[in-house]
C-alpha cells in the first residue's frame, strides 16, 4: 500500500497546526480546558497519522529497497552463474587443449626418436657404403697396382729381349761386315 506525498503533507501540516493552536490556547486561554483537551486530542491524533505516514513510507522505501536488492541479488545470481559455467567451460577448453599439447609433445617425441632411428639406420647404411666402395677402390687399387707390376716386369723382359735381340742383329752384322772383303759394302753398311 503506497503512501502518498499529500498525506504526509496533510498530517505535518495538521500536526503543526494543532501544535501551535494547543499552545496559543496554553498562553492566551488556560482556562478553557475542555477546549485545550480537545486540541491536544487533535495534535495527538495528527501525531499518529503523521508518524504513521512516516513510518509507512519508511517500510514503502525498505520494502521498495529490498525489492530492488533481491532482484540485483537475483541479477548477480544469474551473472554469476553464467561466469561459473563460462569459466567451467573455459577450464573444460583449456583441459583440451592441454591434453592435446601433451598428445603433440607425445607424438613429437616419437617422430624425433624414429628420426633418429632413420638417422641411424641411414649412417650405418653410409657407413656399410663407404666401406664397401673403399675396399673395392682398394682391391682395384692392388689389382691395378699389380697389373702395372706385372706390366712394368712384361715391359722390362721385353726390353731386354729387344735389346738381346738387337745386339744379336749387331754382332750378326758385325760379322758379316767385317768377314766380308769388300770395303764398299762396310761403307754402305756404315
């Protein structure tokens, strides 16, 4: 039930009045009682509706206030709630993402291991490599170098037997040249 600004007004107004009349009939009549008597009832009777005004408005305003309080109390609730499940939902998001973070670390650990293994594998294969076409560039290399030994032994029997040959052919010219009478023929050999 509201109360309105004009009762308040009406019952300030009549309890002053009926005050200040009550006291000019105190000073100027005090022997009219009943009619003092009177005038108090009436002061009295403004003073309640006046009080009554006030302490009315007063739980108008209260109620008023606490109406507004329960609906910001009812205001917060809701914002509240809708953080709790906006950072529920963000705790959920970045539970995922750290899930998938550590699934990616995982994962990025085993590429690396088996990257390295690859690395393994393919240095040893270099390796077996390496050392198979070292030991063929050296078993060529002594075959080489034993054709050329063999080469170089063929070309030294050879060039002696050229040179035997050769002294063979000379001493056999000697001979004849010099067996032979005829100066001629010497000079045509010479």
């Amino acid at each position: 039930m509201k109360v309105k600004k004009s009762n308040i007004t009406f019952s300030a107004v009549g309890f002053v009045a009926s005050v200040l009349v009550l006291l000019y009939m105190i000073l100027n009549y005090p022997d009219m009682v009943q009619l003092i008597i009177v005038f108090g009832i009436i002061a009295l009777a403004d003073t309640y509706f006046l009080v009554d005004s006030i302490v009315k408005k007063i739980d108008e305003v209260s109620e008023s206030t606490i109406d507004k309080q329960t609906e910001l109390v009812k205001v917060e609730k809701g914002i509240y709630s809708v953080a709790k499940r906006d950072e529920a939902a963000k705790l959920k998001q970045n539970h995922l993402l750290l899930e998938q973070i550590e699934q990616l670390k995982e994962e990025n650990k085993r590429l690396n291991a088996e990257l390295i293994e690859q690395q393994k594998l393919c240095t040893k294969i270099l390796v077996k490599r390496v050392h198979e076409d070292s030991n063929r560039t050296l078993t060529s290399s002594d075959h080489i170098s034993k054709l050329l030994v063999q080469l170089n032994s063929n070309t030294n029997n050879t060039s002696k037997e050229t040179l035997e040959v050769l002294e063979e052919i000379n001493q056999t010219l000697d001979t004849y040249y010099n067996d032979s009478k005829d100066n001629v023929t010497r000079m045509r050999a010479n």
